[in-house]
C-alpha cells in the first residue's frame, strides 16, 4: 500500500495499536503525530510530497531523542479516547504531544517542511525551557 512509502527510510516512526500509548505519553518527549487514512486522498498525496518524511529526516539528523515524529494509520489507533485526541478528525490531522499531554496549539500553516520544523522546534524548545524552570524550582 502506498502508506509503506511513509515510513520507507524509517524516518517517520511507525505507531501501532501496541506502540502509541508507550512513544506518545512519555514526560520527556515531544512528539508529533500524524494520523491518516489510506482511502483519504489528501493523506496520500501529502505523503507521496514527502513533506512529512523531510520533516522526520530533519529531526533525525539532529539526534535530539526528546523529539519524535511519528505517524499512525487510522485504523490503528488503539481506542475511542484516543481518537478524541484528533477532535473527531480521524482521516488526516496533526497532534503535539509534550510531557504525554496533548498540546492545543492549532496548526494553522501552510503544510511545508519549513512550517512543521518552525513549528516542532519551538513547540518543543518551550518544553526543554519549562523543564529547565521546574527543575530549578
């Protein structure tokens, strides 16, 4: 399936029903998450651009382990709960998580490399900013 291209270099970390609640609720991690479906054509064709792919390949390079981009295939999500996380948009969508909690930020861009690693880096740069102020407290 053309999903596969996705995670084709294994830039892109590939969630599962097992997976998704280890890799996104941890206290130390940011972590992007994109959820398509395979019958929903913008998904495809935002994955056959490789926007997303660029945008994992950047934080990879980085070798930062507090953040990681990752992508689920709708069908994998592992409850109704978590589903709830994407605002009842379950075909293709954006999620933020930081210290496990969702952010509420609205991705209001353009969908370009440049924007999601403008808007990774400082969502996440406020997360190691805000770990640094608690742990002085």
């Amino acid at each position: 399936c053309w999903d596969d291209y996705l995670y084709e270099n294994n830039y892109v970390y590939k969630l599962t029903k097992e997976t998704f609640s280890k890799e996104v609720f941890q206290l130390d991690k940011c972590v992007l998450v994109f959820i398509y479906a395979t019958w929903n054509g913008h998904s495809k064709h935002f994955i056959l651009n490789n926007i997303y792919q660029n945008v994992a390949k950047h934080f990879n390079s980085q070798q930062n382990p507090s953040i990681l981009i990752s992508a689920i295939n709708f069908n994998e999500l592992p409850s109704e709960e978590i589903a709830n996380y994407f605002n009842g948009n379950y075909w293709m969508n954006f999620r933020l998580f930081k210290n496990g909690v969702p952010n509420d930020t609205v991705m209001a861009f353009d969908r370009t490399v440049n924007n999601f690693i403008n808007f990774v880096t400082e969502s996440c740069l406020k997360l190691n900013a805000d770990q640094l102020l608690n742990d002085d407290l």
